[in-house]
C-alpha cells in the first residue's frame, strides 16, 4: 500500500470516530433520540474491510452500523438527517440510528433484531450468483448473533448451497451486558464456522493492517471458490453497548487496557514513525473531518419533520 492508501484508511477511520463522539454529544443534547449503539474502538474493521469493497458489493450490518454506512458511500448528511429523524435522511427519517439503509449505496441496514441481517446477507448473495452479477457481499454481525437460530441455519445453508458471501463477525466479547464467556460454551467463533465446513480466520481486529491482509485473502477466495468463507474480528468497543447502558458489567480497568490498543492510535503512530505523516497533515485531517460532520449536523438540524398527517404513508405496498 502507498503513503495515500494509509493516509486514507486514518482519514475513514477518524471520520468514523468523530461522528460517533459527535452523535453521543447531540444524544445528550436530546437532538438524537431514540436507541443509539456507538461503534468506537471498532474503526479499524469496518475502516479496513470497506476499503476493499467496491460500489456494486452487497453489504448488511447491525444496529451499530453509523460507520459502516458512512464508508459504503452514504453521505454524512442523510446518516445525520436520519439519527434527527428528518425526511431527508436516508430511510426518510423512519428508520433512525438503527435502520439507516441506502439501495443506491448498495448498503442494506442497520437491522434492531440481532441475527436478522444474516439469512438476508445470504439472499443477496444467492440472487447475486444466480444472476451472474459481479458483486460480493458482506455480513457484518457481533458474535451474539453465533447463538441465534438464524446464523446457525445460514451458516448450514451457505456451506450446502455454496453461496459466495463473507461473513464478518465482529467479536468485541459482550453481547449487551452480557460477557461472552458467561454466555456461550463454545468462545472461539471461528471453530463455529468450521463446524459447518466453512473457511475460518481470526483477526486483529485492532489492527488495520492485519483486516486488510485477512479480508482479502478472503474475498479472493469467496469470488474464486464461490463459497461462504467466515473471519472473527477481535476488537472491543470502548463505549457502552448503547447510551442507556450504566455499564456495570465489566471494569474500568479492562477498557482502559483496551483503549491503549486503540486502532486510531495504532495507524497514527505508524505513520508518523514511517514518515507518512506529520502533525500539520494530522490537523489538516481533523479539521476537514471536523467541517465535514458539521456540515452533516447543520443539514440535519435545518431539514423537515414528517407532517402528522403521513402517518398512516408507507405502511401498505400500494402506498409507497
């Protein structure tokens, strides 16, 4: 990769994270309502896998999937305009944070039901094999969606009907409040997959350079085989599971162990250490980061509230 690829990859990454600082700011300022799942301390997945995807590749995420939109092409602005609740936003402000959903973008949610997205992911992938389309597709979940009845009969479908899709499970060892380890028997996600017979790799998922290299090994063989391959993402959120959350389950100490392997921290180092970059470059970033959410919230706060009288709109086919 060049100066610019990594000079990319911070840039993405550090707009991820300040959207998500921004959104809990205006979730406490009651401008955001509504359930809100923050993705920071994560960046380096969704920064790394997105950057291998191209605009036609199928993607489906969870309710914690601000940056994941944000990296598929969704503007700033309708992700803003949506979290606002505004008719402009990109699910016409019916969806919220947990339903942002662009077809242009190719970007299928945001879904609130955990496992949900998972089956869906492998519809869009059949239908893309079945068509000879030249599109991959992309599953992102948490690994609390390994115990639900839905991935365990995707996983068993994909493997039998050999549909070409990349399962990406986003391990950040709690499932709401609940640790993996007082959850599941079986904590090893990949020996999950394999139990399928599918392909199965654990990352770095704090680590920018190990997602790009595993994620695309792993397309490579996703598109050459025409089978399901799985990668668990070991990576940790820095947050709480949403903004309701007291966080009661876990000490302050194992975050802050977490927070020193910050990915951002990661990459920024590296960089500077490589001659990649300096601090003016770093501030320029920021500063154009900066007016880019800005400009997102402004948007938002100026766009419209669906009238009253639309409520009854969109409930039935023939009124869409």
């Amino acid at each position: 990769m060049t100066n610019s690829d990594h000079l990319r990859l911070l840039h993405n990454m550090l707009r991820v994270r300040r959207m998500e600082e921004l959104c809990a700011e205006l979730y406490t300022q009651e401008k955001i309502r509504g359930f809100l799942h923050l993705y920071i301390g994560e960046e380096a997945v969704v920064t790394g896998v997105m950057s291998l995807l191209r605009p036609q590749d199928n993607v489906m995420a969870t309710y914690r999937e601000h940056g994941h939109a944000l990296l598929k092409g969704v503007p700033a602005k309708l992700i803003m305009a949506e979290m606002f609740g505004k008719v402009e936003g990109c699910s016409k402000g019916r969806g919220g944070s947990m339903h942002l959903i662009s077809a242009a973008n190719r970007f299928f949610g945001g879904s609130a039901i955990v496992a949900a997205g998972i089956p869906q992911a492998a519809g869009l992938a059949l239908a893309a094999k079945q068509q000879n389309e030249d599109r991959q597709t992309v599953c992102f979940f948490g690994e609390g969606a390994t115990a639900e009845g839905a991935f365990h009969e995707t996983m068993n479908m994909a493997a039998l009907w050999k549909i070409p899709i990349l399962f990406c499970c986003e391990n950040n060892l709690y499932a709401m409040g609940t640790a993996l380890s007082r959850s599941q028997s079986q904590q090893e996600m990949t020996k999950k997959a394999e139990s399928y017979n599918i392909a199965a790799q654990a990352v770095d998922g704090m680590n920018i350079f190990d997602v790009i290299d595993k994620t695309q090994t792993a397309l490579d063989f996703v598109k050459r085989e025409q089978k399901p391959c799985f990668l668990e993402f070991k990576t940790y959120r820095f947050r709480p599971h949403s903004m309701f959350d007291p966080e009661l389950y876990r000490k302050k100490e194992e975050v802050q162990k977490w927070k020193e392997r910050c990915p951002i921290d990661f990459l920024t180092k590296y960089l500077i250490e490589h001659g990649e970059a300096s601090q003016d470059i770093l501030n320029n970033l920021k500063n154009e980061i900066e007016q880019e959410m800005r400009d997102a919230v402004s948007f938002a706060e100026n766009g419209t509230l669906e009238p009253v009288e639309n409520l009854e709109k969109n409930i039935y086919e023939n009124d869409l």
